[in-house]
C-alpha cells in the first residue's frame, strides 16, 4: 500500500487533486447520513452516538479541498440535523460551519488519503465539534451543562475509526478522471 | 478593493454563514419563536421515508421469518417436521398476536377507561444529536396533537410535544436533561419537580431534607404542571441520598422502561386521584380473583375440611381434589395410607352424587363472575375479604378476554 509516498504534509494542491463527487452523491450521502440518525437509534440505541452527519461532513470537506465548499456543505448539514432535532436552528449548523472550514483548510495541507492522518483527522473533529457545541450551548443557550471529556474522548475513538472505516467506502464513489 | 476581497474571500464567506446562522439562532432565542418552514420541511420530508423504511423493515422481517424459514424447514425435515413447523409458526404467532393484542388492549384499555382523552402515536424516528432524548411519532396537527401535550402509556409518563409538524409531533423523553414535571409521591405525598438526567433515569428535585420518601415508592404525577394530568405514574424511587439544601432522589421512569413503540398523546387532560399509599404501586396491579367453585357436601358440609364451610368455598384446586378423593374412598369403605403395596386401590372413577344447592345455580360461580378486578389494591384473597374490594381509577379493560367458566377452573388473575 502506498499512500502518497508515505509522506504526510503535501507542498501544493497539485500534489493532491482535488476529488470529484457526482451531484446526486454530494446530495444522497449527507441524506442518509442524516436519516440513518434519526431511523437506526431506535433499534440500536448505542448508535446514536455516532456523528454520522459529523464524518460525511468532513469527509467532503477534507477531499474537496474548498473551504467555501466544505463550509456551505458543513452548514447545509447542521441545519437540517438542527431541523430534526430539538434544538434552536444554527446549533449544529454553526458548528459543522466551522468544522467544515477548518476541514477543507486541513486538506490543502495534508495528504488526507493516509489512514493515520484520517484517523486522527476524524478524532480531533469529534472532539472539536463537541466542545463548540457545548460552547455554544452554554453561551448562546445558556444552559448549564458540563462537557464530559472522558465520555468525549472515547467516542472521538469510536467515530474517528468508523470515519476510516467509512472513508474507505466513499473513496469509492470519486469521480475517476 | 477587488484583491483584498479575493485574498480572504474564504475567511469572509465563513464570517457571514456564521453571522447569519447567529442572528437566525438569535431570533429564536430571544423571541422564543421557532422558524417552523424549516422544519417543517425536514420533518415532512423525513417522516415518510422513515415510514417507509418501517413498512419495509416490518415486510422483510415477516417475510423471512413466515416464509424462508419455513420453507427451508419443509425442504429439510418432510412431512412430519413441515406439520412441526406449521403449529411451531402458529404458536409464534399467536403469541406474538397475544402480545400485540394485549399492547394494544392495555393502550386501548387506558385510552378508553382514563377520563382524559387521547390518541395513539406510533414513534418512527428519534431526533438528531447524541445527547438529546427526543423522538418522532406518526401523529401530528392532523391529528389534533398541539405542542405542550403530554404524552404517556399505560406503565407512565413518556415525555410531552415539543414541537408539532402536520404529519409527525417531536417529543420530548422524560429522561432528557431539559425535561420537567411536577411529581408527588406516593406515601407521604411529597412533591418534587421529576427532572431528566440525560441518561436512562431521571431524579427529583426541590425535595427538603425533612420530607420522608423511600426507595421503592412511586411517584405520580400532581398536575402542577398544567400539562400531565394529576395521577399518571411517573416512576420509582431507585436511591435516595441526604442532601442540602435538597435531597437526591434518583428515579427510575415507568414510562420508558420498556422501550417505545406506542405510545399515547393526551389531547385533554382530566386529573385523577394519587393511589393509595398502601397499594403495592403501577408496577404490580392486583387483581382480585374470583372465589373458585364450591363443593358441599349435604350431609356434613365441613366434611374433609379443615376450616369449613367457608374454606371449602374458597380452597385450592388441590383442596377440592383431596375433598373429592376422601369422598371417593369413604363411599367404598377405603382408606388411604393403609393398605399394603400391591393392595386392591379405590375406583378413583366412582361418581359421587353431590346434592345440587337450591336454585340450580352455584353462588359461588355467582359471585365469580360477578367479582370485579381490582387494579392497585391491596392484595386480597377472594371470598375472604368482609368487604367489598374498593373500586379504584383503573377499570378493567374493555374487551378483555372473559374469565373462564368459575364450574371448570380457578379463575386466574387476567394477564398484565
């Protein structure tokens, strides 16, 4: 297996082109992301601790390589999870915003097809996408609830391996050029 | 101007999703008014195809285990293991229609006999974000559901309408951290306010140091809250801590224990009575059994029993049976434990005739049939309590199944 030459930093965007995703894939898979959310918890409650919404966001984000891009995917996302769930619109939107930005920025620098760098990639958005949620819901909402780092960090563990895991798969639906 | 904007068009283009998704998030907030075109949208759009995938889901799961499974039987075991499969499958299902009938008959007998009025919801979805116990049900303004509702099943409180869409209601749990209600206990009517913990429990709060509940009670309900009307379980006390200025008191809800597959959203409220204190709590209703069948003897009615008349009336099975066995051996002259193995034994087959009490009819059937179920209440042994059982806020159910015949076999307690 040869990712990249083993080389984890890319000097310029030419090293790494940009992937290509049809449409419909940019629309179906953050869909059923989302849906796969709402529908599987109900037969397997540990499931809704995965951020699926969360993984396809930042997949895209960080393949694409295009802030604007990553961002206005990130938001699309968060507000129809916001949409569908209990809380003010823009609490997830906001956050995956941000997430999404920051992805697409991380891509341009980093050669993001190495499963290391994914792994680590899917940890750190989990736990920042938490923190700024809970930021937000302290600050914004004022609620007083406490960010659980412990409970924070071992589900970073698990979604940032199901994010390999699913990278994997997506890396499939590229557009081969 | 131009190469400015372009050098930090990214950072700029974030600033304004930011800035707007602030000021929408803002004028949620401090209007308190929701933006429900968006949702809308989502929910309406979401809620058919999770129905979808349920009808499909529910199709594939009957489908494997009525057919493939069956049909694979017969290919492996022939004639006789295909008759073994058939009543194998027929038992299933009748005991999955059992337990379907008997969900729906405990929903329907709540619905019909609670003075509120309600509507059954079937839950399809649960709501985005791993923290937030919140989930979806097929009912919605249609359905003459409004926001604020509570919703319940027969076991206990589930959580009340957090937001209403034509075809769906978002609901939210009693375990979600924002949830709250106002409770009183069971013995000592202590009232606290029952809170989410986030997790699978609940707790309550605001419940003085002096004020005496112990683990095991129940506590319902009060109305307080103007939206689940007074008398419904909410769930038994798991552990209770000393606190200051408040005790912790951990709950374990009634409602949810058993998961979510339907549930009902009470349209009108109408506040009922706290049970008793005595009564053993929603969890074990008892039901007041009728008397069995009586079998008196005419010439010595207390004959072979040890208490009486009124112990004969009101025996076990195995009462009746030794009772019966002692007339068919006086009636020849036998007598049990006393002959040697190999002995000639009594015909166990002799029918005695027994006198038939005036009026052709048993009074004790009578009254077995007529002997109400009692839901809540102390348990008492039939024909033995000097008093009517009381009547309390749980009716049996509509259209429950009929008791056995009282002149066949002991009436049971009806299934919960």
């Amino acid at each position: 297996m040869n990712y990249s030459d083993n080389r984890l930093l890319i000097g310029s965007r030419r090293e790494s082109p940009i992937s290509r995703f049809r449409a419909w894939i940019l629309f179906v898979v953050p869909l059923a992301a989302i849906l796969f959310q709402v529908y599987m918890p109900l037969f397997f409650t540990f499931l809704a601790y995965l951020e699926l919404p969360l993984i396809v966001t930042v997949y895209f984000a960080l393949v694409r390589r295009s802030p604007i891009g990553g961002l206005t995917i990130g938001a699309l996302v968060g507000l129809a999870q916001d949409s569908l769930s209990k809380n003010p619109l823009g609490m997830f939107g906001i956050t995956k915003t941000l997430v999404g930005y920051i992805a697409a920025s991380i891509g341009m620098s980093l050669d993001v097809e190495h499963p290391l760098i994914r792994l680590l990639l899917g940890f750190f958005f989990y736990v920042l996408h938490q923190f700024v949620f809970w930021l937000l819901t302290r600050g914004l909402l004022g609620q007083q609830v406490s960010f659980q780092t412990q409970r924070t960090l071992v589900l970073g563990v698990l979604n940032a391996v199901v994010a390999v895991t699913l990278f994997h798969f997506l890396d499939k639906l590229k557009v081969r050029a | 101007m131009d190469t400015l904007l372009n050098r930090y068009r990214n950072i700029t283009v974030l600033l304004l999703v930011i800035f707007a998704q602030l000021v929408l998030l803002a004028y949620q907030v401090k209007n308190e008014r929701d933006v429900r075109i968006i949702r809308m949208w989502a929910v309406t759009a979401v809620t058919p195809v999770a129905r979808s995938i349920e009808f499909v889901r529910d199709g594939v799961t009957n489908f494997t285990g009525s057919y493939l499974f069956l049909k694979d039987a017969h290919e492996e075991n022939g004639r006789m293991h295909k008759e073994l499969s058939r009543l194998k499958l027929e038992n299933q299902y009748l005991k999955n229609e059992l337990a379907t009938a008997d969900r729906a008959q405990a929903l329907s007998a709540l619905q019909a006999h609670t003075p509120s009025r309600m509507a059954a919801a079937r839950v399809v979805g649960t709501a985005t974000g791993g923290n937030s116990k919140a989930v979806f049900v097929d009912r919605g303004t249609v359905a003459g559901v409004e926001k604020g509702m509570a919703v319940v099943t027969p076991d206990g409180i589930v959580g009340k309408v957090l937001a209403v869409y034509p075809t769906a209601s978002l609901v939210l749990l009693v375990t979600d951290s924002v949830f709250a209600a106002g409770v009183v206990s069971q013995k000592n009517h202590v009232r606290g306010v029952l809170k989410g913990s986030g997790y699978g429990n609940c707790r309550v709060d605001y419940v003085p140091p002096e004020e005496k509940v112990e683990v095991g009670e129940w506590f319902y309900t009060s109305g307080d809250d103007r939206i689940f009307p007074k008398g419904m379980p909410a769930g038994k006390i798991t552990a209770v801590r000393p606190g200051s200025p408040f005790q912790e008191i951990l709950v374990d809800p009634s409602g949810t224990e058993k998961g979510l597959e339907e549930v009902l959203i009470v349209l009108q409220a109408v506040h009922q009575e706290i049970p008793d204190g005595k009564s053993t709590g929603a969890d074990a209703p008892v039901y007041l059994a009728p008397p069995p069948p009586a079998a008196p003897d005419a010439e010595n009615p207390s004959a072979g029993s040890p208490t009486g008349p009124a112990a004969t009336a009101t025996g076990t099975e195995a009462d009746r049976l030794r009772e019966r066995y002692k007339e068919i051996g006086d009636a020849q002259h036998h007598r049990f434990g006393e002959g040697v193995p190999g002995s000639k034994p009594p015909d166990f087959n002799l029918k005695v005739e027994r006198p038939t009490p005036p009026g052709g009819t048993n009074p004790a059937a009578q009254t077995a049939n007529s002997a109400p179920p009692v839901a809540g209440g102390p348990t008492t042994r039939a024909g033995t309590s000097p008093t009517p059982p009381p009547r309390t806020s749980v009716a049996p159910p509509a259209g429950a199944r009929p008791a056995p015949p009282a002149s066949t076999q002991p009436a049971a307690a009806p299934r919960q």
